[in-house]
C-alpha cells in the first residue's frame, strides 16, 4: 500500500508519501500562505523522492481542519481530486489528531491549539494511550482566555502546543502547570498524517471523495448573520 | 476524434465542469449553481460559495465525463479559469483541475475567465468572422472589446463604476424584487413601460466607457419622488436605459472599425431586450449578430473548454505551480 498525505489547514503546507515502511518521503513549507501554488510541484517532488509513480498510490489522505479556511479547502480539493482522479479512497484526518499525535509519548494532557484568526483558537484534549493518543474533548473554537480558563480547571499537567498557543503565549502563561510545545509542534504536519492514517487504511476505514466532509466548526458569518437577524441563532 | 478539452469554472458561485471537442462541439456541459443558497443574504457570500465548490467540486467533473461519455484517456488537457474571480473560489478549482492533470498525466491550461466569456460565442459559430465587436456585460465586468483575432482583443471601453449586472441588482433591492435582479427585472419588464420615465443615459455621447451609478442614483430618487409609478414600469423603463446605452456604444464601435460582427457574452447577455435589439442592430448594420444561448452566457465550463483549447494553441500548458488571481485582466493591447 502506497498512501499520498496532502496537508494545509495552517500556515503551514506539506506532502507526504509512506508505505508499511512508514514515510518515504515529505516536504513542507512555512513561508507565506502559496498553498495552491504549492500542493501540486510537492506531490511530484515527494514522489520523485520515494522513487514511485503516481499511479501507484493505493489511497489519499487528507487534513480535514479545523484550519484556516481557504488553505483547508485548497488540500482538499487537491486530495479529492488525486483520489478521484486515481480512483482510489481516502482518508480524512483532524489538524488537531494530526497536532496531539506529534507528542503521542508525553504523559501530560495533550492539548493542540491553532490559530483560528479574530482572536480565536481551535482546540481539543487528548490523552496518551498504547499506540497513540485518544481524544477526550470535541474539537471547538475558543477565546484564548476560555481556553486558559478551562485548562486551569483541569487540574492537572498540561502540554500546550500549537501557532496557537504561541500567538497567545500571554494568556496561557497564567495557567500553572502548562508546558508549551516545541516549535517542531506547531503545526500540523503531512509526516503525522501519513503515520496515523496508516493503521487506519489497515483498517480499512476508507470514505470515497465525494465523503470527505471539512471539519469547519465555525459557521460563515453570513450564515450566523442570517440565523441572528431570523431569530433561528 | 480531435482535442478533447474538460474545463473547470469555479470562479464565482457555479461549479461547473464541461467537455468540448476542438472548442466548439459540447460533449457535456454541466452546471451546479449556487444562486438559492446565496438568495437570503442578497448577493454572493464568498465563505458559502467556497463551501458549496469544495462539496460540488468533484460529483460535477464527474457527471461531465460521464454525461459526454469521455474516459480519462481521451483527454488532451484539463483547463481551469485561474482569474479574475473570488479567490477562494477559484483556488478550489485550480486545485482540484492541477491535480487531475496531474494524475492523468494531460497539461493543464490556464484560462482568464473574461476571454472564456468571449468564447461562448465560437461555441456555436466556430467560424465566426473577424474583427467583431463583442459587448461583455456581467455582474461584475461591462466591457466593449474589440476582437481582431483569436487572443487579440482591444478593450474599448469598461464601465467606470457599477457594472452593469450590479446595476440590475442593485435596483432591484431597492424596489425590494428580490436577488438576482437581472432576471427578474428583465421579467416584469415585459409588462411595463419602457416610456414611462426617462432615465439618464450616461456618457452616451462620450467614448465607450460606461457608467451605471448614476443610473442606480436616478431610479432611486425617482422611486422616492414618486412612490404612485408602477415597479413594472420602472423596471421597463430602468431596462430600457441600459440597454440603450449600452448598445449606442457597441454599434458606435461597429462603425467605427469596420467590424464583420457584434456579439454578446456575460450573464446579462441573457437579458431578452438586450439580446433582441442585438440582432436587429446587427441587421439594420450589415453585420452578422450573434447572441449565445442563455446557458452559455452565464458562468459556464463549456466556454472555459474552448477558450483553453486555443491556448492551449498558442500558450501552451501553465507550470504545476500556477495559482488563482482574483484581479486578472482581459489580455489586451492598445
Ligand atoms: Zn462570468
């Protein structure tokens, strides 16, 4: 089995290849926000990399957010159509498992925490389990101050990770207890995807293209305008 | 069995994708608008009309290879509009129409959605002769160009304000009709009068640029004064104005460089007194009129096919890197 792992819900975008062999190859890139510009040139780079040819990947898998909308969405029209047009399945995975399964080995409260712009986050809680991690909250968007105020509640030791936890690095130093994550763990990244998809595809846990279904959380703002003005919110 | 094309259109609120042979002959055509979605909010909301691409994107490729019973292999590109447009929008489907090419192993063709506009004429009048003087009037461009040769436009004139689309939409919140305006007005239009009031006819007289704010303005306060005129002879009257101004221009240009033909392209070009007074202008003239069927003027894939198919001619395939750009403009000289 040949999987293709196409990941841009952040700042951040990247593609991996990987086998039962684990990664073959993978590429990234932080600088300014050219996903679209991107995914293509890097699903030739990693392939050329790992030696194999498109027609060989057996499965795609995907990013599903929550994330940055445009980004987001421009992974997985790619992914989709690599799939569709391959005719093979995919599978979808969440930034944040994506984030909490880059520190699967910590003892702490596993907590990934991106940047969802206008002052919010994307968070989720996890707990290190044999062979992963295992989420114990909902992803949800939070001011970062809820955030801090329900980790303070939880008690206990925190690992904090994320362009999240970063960007509000202030409001989270209040809560004792709390490690933050090493830059290596601020985004998500197409290396964690391939590793956790894979046992996945073994699993055959597969959805069609047509399945994958982004992982938005926050409605469009005309949407919540719309619901208030209608007395529907 | 010539070149055949699947085009890509995701730039504003229609997914669209479509197969053409040899940029005329439509295998498939197949559209997925967005326009009830966008409908409670009045206009198009970029987050939902990305959200409704990225879940479209892929069943509307699809039933376009299907319904033109075309495999993979039979392709000679995969062409996508790049710009201008909604960026998000946009983005959805260069991505998606990249990776295609990409897995297929067919290039990818970058098309500008304005010159795809143009060619929606050459969908059925392939030979169509030239120079031709093509109006392109949409809810968001008005632009007169002047089309010397296959890639060679002159843009005479835009609209310095509103486009004309926009013009329809607006007047039509105020009277409070409903969106999208064009359709509707151009309905009720039909039973109005288009003598009942004369609205101003602005820079008729000047070049070939447009202007439709004031127009908007002058509806407006017209209503306001005069809440007694029936909506369907505003509407009539309203149409009437632009509809004469856009046309004093485009048969303007006519004269003036000798054009074999005038053509209409843009989703207002759906509009039935517009497309009407094309043809008997056209008639009156000498020239061969030309008005698309109504589903080829408005955002469609065919139309992105054949203009891709000769770029394909001329330009060649665009780089795996190749992004969107919401501001592209027409490829002009002079
Ligand atoms: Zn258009």
């Amino acid at each position: 089995m040949l999987m293709l792992g196409i990941e841009s819900s952040t700042a951040q975008v990247g593609v991996a290849v990987g086998s039962h062999d684990g990664v073959l190859a993978s590429t990234h890139s932080s600088r300014d926000r050219r996903h679209a510009e991107s995914i293509a040139p890097m699903i030739q780079f990693v392939c050329q990399q790992a030696r194999i040819e498109l027609s060989d990947i057996s499965v795609v898998a995907v990013d599903i957010g929550p994330g940055l909308f445009t980004g987001l969405r421009v992974g997985i029209a790619s992914a989709m159509a690599v799939a569709h047009g391959l005719g093979v399945p995919m599978i979808g995975v969440s930034s944040l498992d994506l984030g909490a399964f880059a520190a699967e080995h910590s003892s702490r409260l596993i907590v990934p925490c991106y940047d969802a712009r206008r002052g919010e986050v994307f968070s989720a809680q996890y707990r290190s389990v044999p062979g992963g991690v295992q989420r114990v909250t909902e992803p949800a968007v939070f001011t970062p101050d809820e955030l801090a105020a329900d980790l303070l509640a939880q008690n206990e030791e925190i690992l904090l990770l994320g362009d999240g936890a970063d960007r509000y690095r202030d409001q989270f130093e209040m809560v004792g207890n709390l490690e933050f994550g090493a830059k290596g763990l601020w985004y998500p990244s197409a290396r964690s995807l391939v590793e956790l998809a894979h046992p996945k595809a073994l699993r055959e846990e597969f959805v069609l293209p047509s399945e994958i279904e982004p992982l938005y959380i926050r409605l469009p703002d005309a949407e919540i305008n719309w619901k208030v003005r209608d007395g529907r919110a | 069995m010539g070149d055949l094309i699947l085009g890509i259109e995701t730039s504003c609120d229609e997914t669209a994708a479509a197969v053409v042979r040899d940029g005329h002959d439509v295998l498939s055509n197949v559209v997925s608008s967005q326009i009830d979605i966008h409908a409670r909010y009045g206009g198009v909301v970029p987050e939902v009309a990305s959200r409704a691409h990225v879940e479209m994107m892929m069943p509307v490729v699809a039933e376009a290879m299907v319904e033109g019973g075309v495999d993979k292999d039979d392709l000679a590109a995969v062409a996508c509009t790049v710009g201008p447009g909604l960026i998000g929008s946009l983005l959805i489907g260069v991505s998606a129409a990249k990776s295609l090419a990409l897995v297929w192993g067919k290039p990818f063709i970058a098309v500008n959605h304005l010159e795809a506009h143009l060619y929606a004429s050459f969908l059925e009048k392939p030979d169509m002769e030239l120079p031709a003087v093509i109006l392109l009037v949409s809810g968001g461009h008005t632009m007169l160009v002047l089309m010397e040769g296959h890639g060679q436009y002159r843009l005479l004139g835009q609209t310095l304000d509103d486009a004309a689309g926009e013009a329809y939409d607006k007047v039509a919140r105020y009277l409070g009709l409903g969106y999208p305006g064009g359709p509707i007005i151009d309905k009720m239009a039909a039973d109005g009068d288009p003598e009942a009031v004369r609205f101003p006819r602005a820079m008729a007289k000047d070049g070939y640029d447009f202007s439709f704010s004031g127009l908007k303005t002058s509806v407006v306060n017209y209503v306001r004064k005069n809440p007694d005129v029936a909506d369907v002879d505003i509407a009539a009257s309203f149409q009437e104005a632009v509809v004469d101004v856009l046309l004093t221009k485009a048969q303007r240009a006519v004269h003036e460089f000798d054009a074999k033909g005038l053509c209409l392209a843009g989703g207002v070009a759906a509009n039935s007194l517009l497309r009407a007074r094309t043809l008997e202008l056209a008639e009156a003239d000498g020239v061969a009129g030309f008005v698309p069927a109504r589903s080829m003027c408005t955002d469609n894939a065919a139309m992105v096919a054949a203009a891709g198919w000769w770029r394909m001619a001329s330009d060649g395939p665009a780089p795996m890197d190749q992004g969107a750009n919401s501001s592209l403009a027409l490829p002009t000289y002079a």
